[in-house]
C-alpha cells in the first residue's frame, strides 16, 4: 500500500476503532459468572439449578440478572478438573460432568470425556465440553418440549433501549445430552427480545455426544424503551433429555448512521487534502524540471 494512503486509512481504523470501544454490553452477567448461594453470599465454583425467580432458595442457586422458570442449570469451568472436589458430591460416581467443579447444589451431569478422554475422567461421552470461547460459565437449558416444568426461558429485563434501534445479540451456544440417558437427540434454541422471536438451526446429536460450540448472531428492532430478552431451548424425543448449553450473551446497539458518515467524511477530508498536496508536490516537481 503507497504511503500517500495509509492517512485516511489509519484514520478510518482509528475512528472504527473508537466507535468499537464506545459500545457496551447490555446484558447484566452475560458470562453467567456471579452467581450467589440461597443465602445471598459468593461462592466459589458453584455449579447447581437456578432458583426461580431472581434469588435463590433452598437447593437452588441465583444468577444475578437472570430469572428461569424450567429445569435450568448453570456450570463452572475448572480446567483440568473432572470429577468433585468438593461439597457432597466429592468423588462420587455422577461427578461426570467434564472439567467442572460441581457442588452440593448440582445434581444433573452432561455426557463428556474429560479433557484428555474418558481414563481422565469424565463419565463415558464421546465429546469434550469446555468452557464457552470466551470464557465464563455457561447455562445448560433442559430441551424437553414435552414438559412445561423442565422446559422453561431464562429470562432477563434489558432497560434503556431506545425505540427504532437496531441491537445486535450475540451468543454461544451447544448441544449436548444429560448423563445416565442413552439416544441420539436434536437441539435449538428460541431467542425472544421483545415483540421479536428468532431460532437457531436445530442440531442433529449423536448418542452421548457434544456439539462443539457455535456462535449465534440476530438483530432485533427496539420497540420499547424496556423488552425481555429470554432463551428457550427446544428439543427430542422425549425423555432422553436433550440439553441446550448457553454462553457469552452480548447485546449492543448499532451505531447512529449519521456517525459512520461522519467516519467517512472524515476520511474522505484526508483523501481530500493528501491528493491536493501531492498536485502540489508534483507541480513543484515539473517547475523544477
């Protein structure tokens, strides 16, 4: 690239780059990562159901932001670690769920192997579940269309919206089967922000296997200064049960057109002013001549 181009091009990167920056997530805990016991106080490597409602209670434990109304659980990633250490499940036989720390307040395992196959661990799966690609805790949503008590949303209130924005949703999200059943299932999962439905493809699971991760992306249309954004994982057959996993939830609003014309303005001015100065350098030139 000539040098006389790299101005507007910086210029242009640098303003993409600062836009970038000044967008923020909207969404409370996205990574699912604060997580409190019944009590109200932090826990360390808690993995467990999620209570209903914003708190927890009794056997449940709460994510803060979030809401479930179905047989939902959240799960901390300890890499390297494949069976309890801890709490009442301590090296029991159903601590199969691959590279978490379960607690006393989990009690639902998905297939896996473990980080380096099933002599490591694990409980006999085929696939390996690690930690969502950026990090953090990841939910693990009961599929069973079948059933209205385990088959419930997370939920969560989004406040200052502004009506007629377009927001963009980013998400991770899996396939996978809880232990001790046995079949081959399907997976997806339902978004809803507001007026507006979206769904993922369905996922085609092996017997006892894990999908992977995948990223999933939608834009929603604002139409309320407050709309609940909730998940809903769907799938079968009945019974086995399929799981969906969610992780790394991102809400961002689409920046105003007007400054992205003002970007390019921008670097439509230094474009301006590199052509005329280098006129003026071969004009210079020519009179030289």
């Amino acid at each position: 690239m000539k040098t006389s181009y790299l101005i507007p091009v910086i210029a242009l990167m640098a303003a993409f780059a600062l836009s970038q920056n000044a967008r923020a997530n909207l969404v409370t805990n996205g990574n699912f990562t604060n997580v409190l016991l019944p009590s109200g106080s932090s826990g360390t490597n808690l993995s467990g159901e999620i209570g209903t409602g914003s708190t927890g209670a009794g056997n449940y434990l709460n994510v803060v932001g979030w809401t479930s109304t179905g047989y939902n659980y959240v799960y901390t990633f300890v890499g390297g670690t494949n069976m309890a250490t801890a709490g009442t499940k301590a090296g029991g036989p159903n601590a199969g769920m691959p590279a978490l720390q379960p607690s006393e307040y989990a009690n639902t395992y998905m297939w896996g192997t473990g980080p380096s196959g099933g002599a490591a661990g694990g409980n006999g799966g085929t696939g390996n579940i690690i930690a969502p690609p950026s990090g953090g805790n990841f939910l693990a949503l009961d599929a069973d269309a079948t059933s209205a008590t385990l088959n419930g949303p997370v939920s969560q209130k989004i406040t200052g919206l502004t009506i007629g924005k377009v927001y963009i949703l980013k998400f991770n999200w899996a396939a996978a089967q809880q232990e001790s059943f046995n079949g081959a299932t399907t997976e997806s999962l339902a978004v809803t922000f507001g007026a507006q439905t979206f769904t993922t493809g369905t996922f085609s699971l092996a017997n006892h296997a894990f999908s992977g991760w995948m990223q999933a992306t939608f834009a929603f249309t604002a139409t309320s200064g407050t709309q609940t954004l909730s998940f809903l994982a769907g799938g079968g057959p009945s019974g086995l049960p399929p799981f969906v996993l969610l992780g790394n939830v991102d809400l961002e609003v689409i920046p105003e057109f007007s400054n992205w014309m003002a970007f390019a303005g921008f670097g439509m001015i230094c474009i301006v002013f590199e052509t005329i100065r280098r006129r003026r350098r071969l004009k210079v030139v020519s009179e030289n001549v």
